[in-house]
C-alpha cells in the first residue's frame, strides 16, 4: 500500500510539485495523498491533485475521493450525481474497478430508457476488461 507521509509537508510539497510538473504521476498522488490529511489537509487541493493523478494513470486515491462524495465521507455532503461524474471520468481513463461500480449502481437505479443504456455501457465495457463475472452479467441483455 501507499503509507508514506512524509515528516516535513511543506517542503514535501514543493519537491511533489516540482516533480508533478515535470510529468512525473506519482508525483500528484502524493500531492494528493499529502493534501487529504492534516496538517496540509484541504479536499479542494487534493481532488485538484487527485484528478491530475488520475488522468495519468494513477487513479486510487481519485476513486477514493468519489467514494468519499458518493457516500458523504471524510466531512463531505452525500452527492450520488457528483460521485456518478466522477466515476464516469475514472472509467473513461480505464479503471476497470470503477467500470464494474457504475454497472452495479446503475443495476441498483430503477429501469428506465436513460438507465438501461447507462447499464449496458457499463456492463459491455466491464465485460471488455475480461471480468469473468461481467461475462455472465452481459449475457442477460442479450
């Protein structure tokens, strides 16, 4: 796992960023990782630094932070419609957790012409990450 926190923020901080702005995604994650915890603790700084973590490939601690808004975590207000986007972002950047989460949501959503494609979409993506058990889930729309 990712435990490291280093013992000087601050100047952590400005090495991240100078590391972040060097193309480096790691470098945003920690960014993030450091901004989602006190003493440097503000979720406006780490979703910045989240999303730009994410769009690189590292994508845990965005999925994290759309959990945390889905289910009105880590002092956030419960928001279904902002976690949803947030989601829709993480899978358009590949992560197959994420595909499988929006299927299952869109599964727990009454039927509807809106939500019946939604679902589809989801499951046929899930599905292309050759999850076995997304197999099956397809074959009931055929």
């Amino acid at each position: 796992g990712d435990s490291f926190y280093p013992e000087a923020p601050e100047k952590a901080r400005a090495w991240y960023i100078k590391a972040a702005e060097g193309g480096s995604s790691r470098a945003w994650h920690r960014l993030c990782a450091i901004h989602r915890s006190p003493p440097l603790k503000d979720w406006n700084e780490a979703l910045r630094y989240c999303r730009k973590s994410a769009e690189l490939g590292e994508t845990r601690n965005y999925a994290a932070m759309a959990t945390a808004v889905e289910k009105g975590e880590e002092g956030q207000t419960a928001d279904p419609a902002a976690a949803i986007q947030m989601y829709n972002d993480l899978a358009g950047w590949g992560d197959a957790t994420t595909v499988v989460h929006l299927a299952d949501i869109y599964d727990a959503l009454p039927s509807s012409p809106d939500n019946d494609a939604k679902r589809l979409r989801y499951v046929r993506l899930a599905a292309g990450f050759s999850l076995p058990a997304n197999l099956t889930r397809l074959a009931r729309y055929h």
